[in-house]
C-alpha cells in the first residue's frame, strides 16, 4: 500500500514538471493539488499543506473560485490531522505542544515569506521545540501570547525573554467562541447606522449594474455601546494571564474567530498588535536593515474607475469621494501629493509603491484576496479595461518587491478575511506576505466623518516621532475621550498587523 502511494507521489511530481517546463499555470496549479493529495494519502501532512498552498495561491491569482474552496477544504483537513498539540497538552508536554501549534500556523506562510525576504530559514523538522521557542524570544520586544482553541476551551502559552514559558487555560461559558464574537459586536454596535462608502469589489465580483454609494446597514443592538460591553472578551482572552503581562506592549498570536477580535480596544494601559504566527514575526523583523524603506509617502485615493462597466456599458463600481477627501488631508499633513482619480493608475501605483516607507490607499478592495482596484493603464492594448489593465493582485507584488515599513488599508473591512486553520486570509496578511513589515486594518465600517478624523490624528503622533502602535494607542485614546465618538464602535476596529515601526518625515 505504501509503495502504491509513494508511485502516486512520484507520478504528480512528473506531472507538476511538465506543467512547469511549458509555463501552463492552470496545469501547475492543479498539479500542485493532487500532489498536495498524494502527499496526504502518503501521509505527510507538511508536504501536503506546502503544496495546497502553492496551488492556492495560483488559484487565487487566476481567480479560479470553485478550485480556491476545494483547496481550502482540503488544506484544513491538513492542518487538522497535523495539530498534535492537543495530544501533546493531554501528555503534560508543554513546550512540544507550542512547538506543534506554531508549526500548523506558520508553514503556509513560511514558503512565500522566505523566498520574499530571501532568507534560508531552518525548516521545522530541523528545529527542536525548545530551538523554536528560543528563535521566536530572539526578536521578541517584551512579551507575546499564543492563543489555541479547541472548541470553547482557550489555550494561552505567555512568551517573555525574562522568564520562562507560562501555559494557562479557559472555557469559554455558555456557547462557542463565534458566539461570544457575535454577541461582543451587537454590544458594541458594529453596523448600527453605518454611513460609509462601500469600499468592497463585491460589485465588481458579482457583476452587478449598480452599487449602494453608502452602508446603512442596521442590526438590532443588546444594549448601548460601553466599556462593560467588552468586558466578556476581557475576561475570556486578557483576563486569564493578566497576572502575567508586564510592560505596555503585547503581541498576541490569535486563533478563529478570535482573529477578529478588537484587541486594541481591551486595554488602555497596553499596546497590542497581532501576528499571523511566531515564526512569521521572526523572519519579518529579522529582514536585513536595508530592506525596508525609510522615507517616502505614497497615498492612493478614490481611482478613476467609470470606464469600467457592465455589459450594459454602466459603471460597476462607485467612485469614493470621501476616499479622496482622505488622502487629500494625509497629503496636506505629510507634504505629499496623492495620486486620486486617473492619475492613480496600476502602473503608477506600483512604479511608486517600491521605494516607500508608507503606503496609504484608501480605494476598493477585496478583503479575501487583497486585490484592490485601481484606474485602468492608459497603455493598454483594449480600449475596454480588462482586470489586468486597473485590479492589483498580489502577484503584481512579485515584479517590485514591496519595501513599506507601514501599510494603511482604508479599503473594504480589511481587517476581515476567511478565518482559517492557519489564521485569516485576507487582505492585510496579503501585504505582509508582500513584504510589507506593518500593516493597520479596520475589522469593520464606520462612518466616512469617523474615519477622516481618526486618521489624521493617527496622522499626527506618526508626524510627531510616534511608533504606528502608540499613534493608534494615542488616537484610539483621543476619540475615548472626546464626547461625540467616545461610543466604542468608532474607534476600536483598528488593528496593527505584524512589527511596530516609526516613520521617517522630511522637516517643515
């Protein structure tokens, strides 16, 4: 049986090389697939999710949907049968069970990271658990938390250069994680009388002749936005290691549906950022000190997007003026004009995205895939735009190599994404995956006004020398305070992504 495997391994392989050799990526794509089975059948859970994940990303690039669900499907089924880390907790083995958690939630992204970074990072068979725990303190600034959850009970392992692991464990009471999540929105008031652009590409994705310009989404609220709304998500996720914490900076490593969670808003006192793994968070604060850009600004707002239409020859997707008006006012505070309407063509936005130190777009964009959509090139060969003339994919990335310390994503609910074994696919772990070292998101909508406001006061702590977690901790702050946007849902949807950076500004 197993020499039987081994052939069907061997026989993919050949398969995945002539695909190659004559440069057919849809042919490579679901070679990459029934590699990835083979390897699955075998089993070798590693290189089974190494090869669903190249085929996904080609899938996802060729925007093949139905291939993209069974990929996914088949890679959670993957990463299932490799999570021994709840055996491994059953057997008292602490430290071997991080080891095996960390190991399913990184190797997804690992391929892609190393060849961004072109770092030859060890592979995890070659690394002992204790070997992992020690590269993941290396470029640790204070602390960091691991969150695993299996069904509605919480694993945490608290990491700090000055001590040993701490492992701690909570059930969540009366009902899932999902639920809790559902409940803690309602509390807050997500989407109670949003008035915002529609920032998504799902106009475009569907086909659709019109979109609404503005979300008056309206959902019935448990009570009013407070504090003590977020107090049950205080009590499930910080409550049962807040004895641990020191310092003001955490860095927490989040599982489920508790990647979406608002993690800035829970506490005042501390500043938190997430990461999609540790071992992510090593190999993009570990880059060489010259590959991220120190200077440079590049701010993309409302791109001219009429000439893309419907069958009908109407427009599909909106334009954003209050997108516009956002830049507009980042570009007054940094001294740098936005590029705005047909100016903010793809060609251009990638030609200036590669030697930038912060990148700001507020346009339309996807939150599964992290396309974005630009204005058409004027130097394409159809007068009718197709999506490689005006929709930046992440594989448009590959031919620039993006350089941003900081990217600002006021597109879509970027912070959302598809919640999957290895954390939430979605736009922001896109950018990282681009070489991106910081990435600031929102969870979800809030008013145009709301966001105009809080970006320029983020905006300016950024201005004034601030980090981008202390600028959102000041901002974040500010709006607590004030009297008309104290209300939860206006300020806690912002979450950084991956490293804490400060930008560099040319003196007024």
């Amino acid at each position: 049986m197993v020499d039987g495997k081994l052939e069907a391994v061997e026989q993919r392989m050949q398969e995945l090389a002539i695909a190659i050799s004559v440069e057919d990526r849809d042919r490579e794509a679901r070679a990459h697939f029934h590699l990835g089975t083979a390897y699955l059948n075998l089993p070798d859970y590693q290189q089974a999710i190494k090869k669903y994940a190249q085929a996904l990303h080609i899938f996802i690039e060729k925007g093949c949907r139905a291939d993209e669900g069974s990929t996914y499907g088949n890679l959670g089924i993957a990463y299932r049968k490799l999570a021994l880390w709840r055996t491994l907790l059953k057997s008292g083995e602490i430290e071997e069970a991080l080891y095996a958690a960390e190991k399913g939630r990184a190797q997804a992204l690992m391929d892609i990271l190393k060849d961004q970074y072109g770092i030859d990072f060890p592979s995890f068979s070659a690394l002992a658990p204790n070997q992992t725990l020690t590269a993941a303190l290396e470029h640790l600034p204070s602390q960091a938390v691991f969150v695993a959850l299996d069904q509605n009970k919480i694993t945490f392992w608290v990491l700090r250069k000055d001590s040993k692991l701490s492992f701690r464990q909570n059930e969540i009471a009366n009902g899932s994680a999902d639920l809790l999540m559902e409940t803690i929105l309602k509390g807050i008031g997500v989407r109670d009388g949003v008035r915002c652009e529609n920032r998504s590409l799902d106009p475009l994705r569907s086909d659709l002749s019109h979109s609404k310009n503005l979300i008056t989404e309206k959902t019935v609220l448990s009570s009013s936005s407070s504090v003590n709304s977020l107090q049950p998500l205080y009590d499930v996720l910080l409550g049962p290691i807040a004895d641990l914490l020191q310092g003001n900076e955490l860095i927490v490593v989040p599982d489920g549906p508790f990647c979406l969670a608002p993690y800035s808003a829970l506490s005042e006192s501390i500043r938190i950022r997430i990461v999609p793994s540790l071992t992510a968070f090593n190999v993009i604060v570990g880059a060489p000190e010259d590959f991220h850009s120190k200077t440079g600004t590049l701010l993309v707002g409302d791109p001219w997007l009429k000439e893309v239409t419907n069958k009908k020859g109407e427009p599909i997707l909106e334009q954003l003026p209050c997108a516009k008006q956002e830049v507009e006012m980042i570009g007054q505070l940094l001294q740098t004009t936005p590029l705005t309407g047909k100016s903010a063509t793809k060609s251009e936005v990638l030609k200036s995205m590669k030697s930038v130190a912060l990148v700001h777009i507020a346009a339309h964009g996807c939150q599964k895939t992290g396309e974005i959509a630009l204005a058409p090139n004027a130097e394409r060969k159809s007068p009718i735009p197709k999506e490689e003339d005006y929709i930046l994919k992440m594989s448009d990335f590959q031919t620039i190599s993006l350089r941003a310390r900081l990217v600002v994503l006021s597109c879509c609910h970027s912070g959302r994404g598809e919640v999957k074994s290895e954390g939430v696919v979605g736009i922001a772990r896109a950018f990282l995956c681009a070489g991106a070292r910081s990435v600031l998101v929102s969870l979800w909508a809030i008013d145009d006004e709301v966001t105009l406001l809080f970006m320029r006061s983020f905006y300016q702590h950024l201005l004034h020398g601030k980090s981008a977690s202390t600028a959102l901790q000041q901002a974040m702050k500010s709006f607590r305070e004030s009297k008309q946007y104290c209300a939860i849902k206006h300020w806690a949807p912002f979450v950084l992504v991956g490293d804490d950076v400060t930008l560099e500004f040319p003196k007024k």
